[in-house]
C-alpha cells in the first residue's frame, strides 16, 4: 500500500525525442506527487509536483501527467537534452503518510 | 544564501568505529530528515524531526542515532550496529505549513568503511 513502483529502471533517448517515466502507486490517500531531478554525487532537486486536482502540470519542457483511477502518474521530458542526462526519482505522500515515499529511480542518458 | 549544507563531502572510517554526519539548513523549516541511498534501491528514510528535541524512526533506523538539540542542526550518527553503514547519505527539511511535502536536500555525505 505504501510503495511507489517506478518503471523503467534505465532509458536512452536521443537528442530531441520525448523521455517519458511511469509511476504507479497504491494507497489512494496519497495527494502529493513530486518529480526529482539528481546527478551524480548531488542532491535531488525538486522539479515539478502536482495534486490529484489537475490532471497535468506543464513547466517547460517538463510535464506531469495524473490518471487518478489508475493511480499512475508519468513525468514527460520534451525536446530531452544531453544536460537532461540525470536520475529520476518520483514520490508521493498524503493522508496518514505524511512523509515522501520514493520511487527506485531512472537513470536517463540522452545521447547527442 | 538559504539552503542545506551537509559536511563533510565524503567520510572514511574503519569497521567499528561510529561516525556522525552534518546537517544544517538556514531555510527555517520545522521538519528535517535524514535518507539513505544505495544504488537501484531509490531513497529510503532514517529518521526524521518535527520539532526541537523530538524524532521518529523511519524505515530503516536500526543502527542509526540522531538528535535534534536546535532548528537548524540535525546530526545523524552511524554506529557500530549499522551492518552495511557504506552509502551515500542525504538530509532533507521542509516546512510544515503550506506544501508540505515540499522537501529540499543538501548535497549529500558519501560514507566509506571498510
């Protein structure tokens, strides 16, 4: 009930094309579902998050998209980069669950 | 300049020896946490504070301490009883208030022992 399945583990996109993360989760009081951008030896950054009232948030080339009846949620990277190359990380949180469960990650490489 | 600072950047030590790792953060916020991340395996959370002089265990606390004596500060100790302390440590804080969940990290410890 209180995992986030994150899929794929690994993706190669090249230069220009779309990279698209998947997440699913199970407990349905969840209410927060942020994206984290990490590279190597930092910190993850916060990068986009949205609520279960809007079923897209769009902040540049970066787009969240929310199915509440599956319990998905999906990160968009458009036009991805090589800067982009990176691990993501998605998480959610909400009801009694007050604080973030992550998902396992994606090591995304865009290739030139 | 507001944010998270962890020291040191990376920290050797031998078996049986504990080890207590920085955390400061001059962001104001009330809540602060501490994660582990080991490759493939995602973040997984140690402890994590509310409030001065009080914490809660996460999901893998065992062989772990903290405390949490001013706002600021939130220092983790790995101790002896950690059975795989070799990882990289990350500590987070949030406000309480508003987005919540909202939580920023500092830029990591990378522990060693061997």
């Amino acid at each position: 009930q209180q995992q986030v399945k994150q899929s794929p583990q690994s993706l190669i996109v090249q230069k220009g094309g779309i990279s698209i993360i998947n997440c699913a989760y199970e407990n349905t009081a969840f209410d927060y579902f942020p994206w984290y951008q990490q590279f190597p030896g930092k910190g993850p950054a916060l990068l986009i998050a949205i609520r279960p009232d809007v079923s897209e948030k769009k902040e540049g080339r970066f787009t969240i998209s929310f199915n509440k009846s599956a319990k998905q949620f999906s990160l968009h990277i458009m036009d991805s980069q090589p800067g982009d190359s990176a691990t993501y990380f998605c998480a959610a949180s909400g009801g009694s669950q007050g604080n973030l469960i992550f998902g396992k990650g994606t090591k995304l490489s865009v290739k030139p | 300049d507001g944010g998270i600072t962890q020291s040191p950047k990376y920290l050797f030590r031998k078996e049986g020896q504990n080890v207590t790792l920085s955390c400061e953060q001059n962001l104001n916020h009330d809540a602060m946490y501490w994660y582990r991340q080991d490759p493939g395996q995602g973040l997984r959370l140690i402890y994590y504070s509310q409030i001065v002089n009080d914490f809660q265990k996460g999901d893998i606390a065992e062989g772990y301490s903290v405390s949490r004596e001013k706002k600021e500060s939130f220092p983790l100790t790995v101790t002896s009883a950690q059975k795989n302390p070799t990882a990289f440590y990350l500590c987070a804080s949030s406000r309480l208030d508003g987005p919540t969940y909202e939580q920023y990290f500092g830029p990591g410890t990378r522990l060693t022992v061997t």
